[in-house]
C-alpha cells in the first residue's frame, strides 16, 4: 500500500519550478515536461495515461486518483506557453525567480503555478478516503487556439468515468469565471492573374480585389459591433462579437500585377453565441461582392468555442459559494473549457495570478495567490472528493 506522503509548501515550489524550467513554447514540445509531471504523479500513487498527437511531438495527459466512479472533479491546465521572446525581460525566462512578492518566468501565471498546484493536489489526496475522483488534465497548444483540448475530445475512449465538472486554472486572480469568448480563425485567399506591370491587361489584380473584400468586411464588423445577445452585459466594453482583420499578406514586386494574396481574419463571438453562424456571414458577405466572388476562398483554420456555464450549474455555485463570490465574472479570451464543455464537461476558469501580466515580458505570480489558490483548491477538492456534499442534506 502507498504510504500516505503530504505536499509542503517546498514541494509545491519545487515543482512550479522545474515546470517552468522546461521551454514548453507552443511550437516545441511538451512531452519532456509531460514526463516529468507524470512520474511525479505515478510516484504519489496517480493513474497516469497519455494521449500522444500523431507524430509523438505532443502529449495530453490525464492523472486520475480515487474511485473509477461517476461525480469526481476535474482540474485542468495547459502546458505549454507562448514565446518569451520579447525584449524587456530581466531575468531568465525560463527560470523561476523569486523576485519580493513575485515569482517571475514564462508561464508562471499563465499557467505553470496553477498546473504545479493541482498536481501538488493529485499527490496530496488521499485515495483511500475519496469518494469520488479527482482527474487532472493537463494539455498542449492551448495557446494556438486550443488544439490539445479539441484532439482531447477525440482521443478520449471513456476508458473510466471523466468528471462532469471541471476548473480550469486560467489566471482569474482567483475570480470564478463562467463564461468567456470564442475563437475562430479563418483565412481568405484571393486569386488573380500575375503579369508584368506593363501589360495590365493580360493580368487581373489580386491585392484589388482583397481590397473590396477588406471593405466589406469592414461593414460586416460594424454591422456585428451594432448587435447585442443574452450575455453582451456581461461585456461592457465589448458587448459584441469581434472581427479583426489581422494579417495581409501577398504581392511580390512593384513591376508584377499580383496573382494572389490573402487575409487572415479573428473572431470572438460572445457566449451564447455560434462561430457557424458568423462564418456563414462572413461567406454571405464576400459571396455578394460582385463579380469577384469566384476568386475568392474562405478556409477555417481554427475554431475555439465560447464557454457558456450556467449559473446554477454545480461547480459555478458551489465554487462561487467557496469563494465567497457573488457576481458574475465574464472574460474575452478563449479558453480549453469551451471544447471541455463542448464534451459535456461543466467547466468555471479559477486560477491564480492575472491574464494583464500574460503573455508579457517579466510575466509573474504573486506568492501570496499561489498560496491561497492552495489553501482554496484542496478545501475544495476535499469537500468534493472526500466529505461529499451531497450528503449535506
Ligand atoms: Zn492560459
């Protein structure tokens, strides 16, 4: 039988730190750093089982301890991180550095201290005592548009009942959030016909006509900007679906009528709301420019949809109630819950540290957060897992 071993605050430090320490930039991979957690995990009598991408490059992993039951708590949180390749760092981004009330690295509120945290948890529980599971998921690509989260929803064979409740640790500044923003991507190739400046006349221009495509556009974002749903109060700034016209690329010199180009385009619709529906205009709107519309594709190259948890669902109260919250908490960035949710999972983002200091140069957890997140997250789970609130009455 396991010997019963408890988590110090040193452990949890111990780990955040050689998380951060591996560079789990999206376009790397993240198996090093997976292997790492999962014999961390194994060691403190965790079921660990791995779901690699296709070429072995990239791993999900889910940590399971308890009873292979119906009711359990999941705790999720990506892996990788997005590049620390920007000026303005003082010290190494990939070493944890304790800098006054901080910890400072890449990934350290987004999201390595909240990951350290739940595997710290997974360890820590007792399985003897459980009731129900408690399931860690920790995933890749979170940050290009939750790629590991969607494979996830594939690759899972119900091998043991998942939890059909979950908190993702997203920094949150420890606010329970229950509903964010979607994000799709789409990309729009216009064809023309090269030929040498001179002779315009045996070409047809592509960047022109990607031009009136960008207009059109352009009044399909005030049109969306103009329309309000159910959860645009929760949006005060943005009460709207976002479209951003983000990238242009195309054109090879100035003596070339151009043969081809292409816009990439973001979209953040609003909870509630459905990315197909805006594709469908976006679709509409391109298909009634005249005469062009046969020059022009429109590609899907991601789709990360909104999270939309109700209020009274059970992990939104009873996290809420934890916590002592009482307002509804909204966020614009998207998140792995949404294609959790997608899978049947109700999910609340709840996490320490604050998404304003993400994905910046010296990106940092306040020391305090980290420890409160613990104190809060083991009472919960505990209450969750162990004590079994339904017995309550
Ligand atoms: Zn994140």
């Amino acid at each position: 039988m396991q010997t019963r071993r408890t988590i110090s605050h040193r452990d949890r430090v111990e780990l955040f730190r050689r998380l951060i320490a591996f560079d789990t930039t999206s376009a790397k991979s993240n198996v090093p750093a997976a292997d790492d957690l999962a014999n961390f995990l194994t060691d403190r009598g965790c079921r660990v089982d791995r779901f690699e991408s296709e070429h072995g490059q990239k791993v999900n992993l889910v940590a399971h301890k308890g009873p292979e039951c119906d009711g359990g708590l999941l705790l999720s949180g990506h892996l990788d991180v997005v590049p620390a390749t920007e000026d303005g760092w003082t010290s190494d981004p990939f070493g944890l550095t304790d800098v006054d009330d901080r910890y400072v690295a890449r990934g350290s509120a987004d999201m390595k201290g909240f990951v350290a945290l739940a595997a710290c948890l997974l360890a820590d529980i007792d399985a003897d005592q459980m009731n129900v599971p408690l399931v860690g998921l920790f995933t890749h690509d979170e940050e290009v548009g939750t790629i590991g989260a969607q494979r996830f929803c594939n690759q899972w064979d119900d091998r043991y009942p998942l939890p059909k409740a979950g908190i993702i640790g997203e920094p949150t500044e420890l606010r329970v959030v229950r509903m964010h923003k979607g994000h799709t991507k789409l990309r729009i190739d216009v064809l023309g016909t090269p030929a040498h400046s001179g002779y315009p006349h045996l070409g047809s221009n592509a960047i022109e006509k990607l031009g009136r495509v960008i207009h059109a556009l352009t009044e399909l974002r005030r049109q969306l900007e103009s329309e309000r749903c159910d959860t645009s109060q929760f949006y005060p700034e943005t009460p709207f679906a976002i479209l951003n016209q983000a990238v242009v690329e195309g054109g090879v010199a100035v003596n070339i009528i151009p043969g081809g180009c292409s816009l990439v385009v973001g979209i953040r619709v609003l909870p509630g709301q459905k990315s197909a529906d805006t594709i469908e205009a976006v679709r509409h709107t391109i298909g009634s420019i005249p005469d062009i519309a046969d020059d022009v594709s429109v590609s899907l190259i991601g789709d990360s949809p909104p999270l939309l948890t109700a209020d009274d669902s059970e992990i939104n109260w009873r996290l809420c109630e934890h916590v002592g919250q009482t307002e509804t908490a909204a966020v614009s960035y998207a998140s792995d819950a949404g294609p959790l949710a997608a899978m049947g999972i109700e999910c609340v983002l709840y996490g320490p540290g604050s998404i304003e200091v993400a994905h910046r140069p010296n990106e940092y957890l306040p020391k305090d957060q980290f420890e409160q997140a613990w104190g809060s997250l083991s009472d919960f789970a505990r209450k969750w897992c162990i004590d079994g609130w339904h017995s309550e009455g």
